[in-house]
C-alpha cells in the first residue's frame, strides 16, 4: 500500500466510525493520538506534505487549529487539516446514507427487524421503503421542541430524520392522533443510550389571492409563486432590520428561493386538486437542498378554503448535486414546466385526510426562511381568514 493510499484508509476508517459531531471527533482524535502516537504522527507527517498556505488560511482551520494544542505549530496545522477531512467525509457519507430506501441490512433493521412490518404499504399494497407507521415507533414530541428527534423503541434509541421539525409531528399528533401518520427514521442510527439533542425575497412571480378562497380553479389551471432572497452586502444592509434578516438567510442560513405550484385536472371524472412548495438553499458540500411539501384533494372545488379536507399532505427532503443542482436552479417550479429530478430524495412524514388549512402552520415549521414564507402567506392568504 502505497503512503497516499495508507492515510486516506486510516482517515476513512475513522470517518466511518459514525456521524461525527465536531467536538467528539475532536475528543476521539485526542484518545487515539494518546493511545497510537506513533501512527498519528506518521499521519501528520504524510498531511503535512501536501498542506498548501490556503489551506491554512481558511476559515475552518483557523477556527479548530486551537483545539489540537498539544502539540507543535506545524504539526498542530497537519493535524487540524485531517480533522477537517474527517469530519467532512463523515458528513457527507452519513448524510448520502440517511436517505436511503429501507432494506434489511440497515443497523435498524439488523437490530429490530419487526420494525420492517410497520413500513408504509401504498394503496396497491406495493411497499413505500422511506416511511414507518408513527403509532409502531412511539415518537412522543417535545412541546416547542423542534430539534427533539429521540424516539425510545424496547431497548433502542432511534432518532426521526435530521430535516424534520419536531413541532411537525407534534401537531399533527395532537390534532389528528397518531393512526394516519407515517414518519422518516434514520436508518442508520440506532443507539443503546440515549443520544445528545442536537443544536444546531422578493417576489418574482406574485401569488394570487383568489383561487384559494375555494379553489375555483378550471380544468389544466395552474397558479404558483416564486420568491428570493436578495444577497446584500453589508453596506447595502445598513440599519434595515429587514435586510438584515435577509443578509442572515442569505449569507448564513444560505436560503435561495421559495416556489409554489398548483394545478387541478380532471382524474376520471373527479376534479383532483394538488400543490407543491420548495424551498431551496445550498446548505453544505455544494448540494443544493430542497425542502417540499405536497399535498392534494379530491372534488374539493369551490369549497370554503377552511371546509377542505385534502386526501394527504406530505413533507420531503429533495438533494440536487452536480447537474442535478444547475438544472433545478435554471428551473422554475412556479411556472408549472418541467423540473429536475432530485439527485436523491426522501419522505420525512405523510398524514392522511388533514384539513388545508393546516398548511400555513405547517409551512411555518418546516421551511427555514422567515421573511419569505410570511410574506407568502401574507400574498396567499389575504383572501381568506387564518
């Protein structure tokens, strides 16, 4: 095995441990240089040689550099530049694996196998490997808790999908009980113990106010919307506390845009009624992540927006990379065309027969910019009393 070929297998090997959180890899790093010294300092050496003066200079490493203080200057920036890869590798792998279609060997499954009976059958009777049965589970959300994700399953811990706001499911379960909810688990992580909680616009296509009073909507219409968020600089900001709100989601929560479809079509004689909304940010490892809500509704027209009961509504994580990502950025899902698949996606939870109106709660949990989504709303909804 070659030098190049020898540290990217021990840096892998760690890598793949788990998903690291940054202070533990920190920690696990120090045991290992404590309890292999001769191996990390090998390591080091072999980063050492390829460690380039912009590696140095950038963010991350100056930020880390100070946690690996016992030892010397140069090999400190060797050794910081490994935990950054690791850590990055770590990340990236486990979130890639997160969305994966269930199968029997996934940790879950290895280790509750019975679990594989609660995940959601279609209509048809065709398994839908991306979502388990709440009521199976046992998730009990924390009021107010929207990064609650533990669920306590015999004697294993379980944690629900990283994207999904804890107040999502608490509301539903609160207003609708538990029997209709199918909600994402993590594959890939199964716990013994109990895990640490985990802390972490402008219109350019306006809505209209009024097909959503009752859906009067004709056969083959389509309505949408489409929002962003300006990136200001600092200087543009100024003492405006709204553009300082969007600087934040722009810059720091890295937010782009905000899009809406609906359409009605005819199904069989029956005026079938759906909608989609998308939220996109480039959020980590140059992916583009989208977060969707769909929903649809069956002879609902020209019903009072507050009357209409929809047959499901259901939230979902859209990953768009490489191609994938430039395509959906030069498309445009309010226009009603054509969009890009996702590079690979997942549900997060599905509810069925949930009133509209739920939708605006809903919206307000789970998409994370402010300024755009109550500006929809305040558009959207003007029309009607919420």
């Amino acid at each position: 095995m070659d030098e190049l070929a020898f540290y990217q297998n021990h840096i892998e090997q760690i890598a793949l441990i788990k998903e690291w959180e940054d202070k533990e890899l920190i920690e696990h790093i120090k045991s290992h240089f404590e309890e292999n010294k001769e191996l990390v300092m090998k390591l080091i050496a072999l980063r050492k040689e390829v460690l380039t003066e912009a590696e140095q200079a950038e963010r991350p490493m100056q930020f880390y550099k100070d946690c690996f203080t016992f030892i010397g200057e140069e090999d400190r920036l060797a050794l910081t530049a490994m935990f950054i890869e690791i850590f990055e590798f770590s990340g990236k792998h486990f979130h890639e694996l997160s969305f994966e279609p269930y199968n029997m060997a996934q940790p879950l499954f290895q280790r509750h196998p019975e679990i594989l009976q609660a995940v959601r059958q279609r209509p048809g009777g065709a398994i839908d490997p991306e979502l388990v049965k709440l009521s199976v589970i046992g998730f009990n959300p924390i009021p107010n808790m929207p990064y609650h994700r533990t669920c306590k399953y015999n004697q294993s811990f379980l944690l629900t999908s990283r994207y999904l706001d804890g107040r999502i499911p608490e509301y539903l379960i609160n207003k609708y009980g538990r029997d209709n909810i199918y909600i994402r688990i993590e594959p890939y992580e199964v716990h013994s113990t109990p895990p640490k909680l985990r802390f972490l616009e402008e219109f350019m296509h306006l809505p209209n106010p009024e097909w959503i009073r009752n859906l009067k909507m004709h056969i083959n219409q389509k309505e949408g919307c489409q929002l962003f968020i300006p990136a200001y600089t600092i200087d543009q900001v100024g003492k405006d506390p709204k553009r300082n709100e969007q600087y934040k989601e722009y810059h720091i929560k890295k937010i782009r845009r905000f899009e809406t479809i609906a359409t009605m079509k005819n199904e069989n004689g029956h005026k079938h009624f759906s909608m989609s909304l998308e939220e996109l940010s480039e959020e980590k490892d140059g992916m583009l992540i989208g977060r969707m809500i769909h929903l649809d509704s069956l002879n609902s027209y020209d019903t009072p927006f507050d009357k209409i009961w929809l047959k499901h509504l259901d939230l979902a994580i859209n990953v768009y990379t490489g191609e994938a990502k430039d395509e959906r950025l030069r498309s445009n899902l309010s226009s009603g065309g054509v969009i890009p698949d996702a590079s690979y996606r997942t549900h997060l939870i599905r509810v069925d027969g949930i009133l509209f109106s739920d939708l605006v709660h809903l919206a307000r949990l789970f998409f994370k910019s402010k300024i755009m989504i109550e500006e929809w709303i305040e558009k959207q909804f003007e029309r009607v009393v919420l």
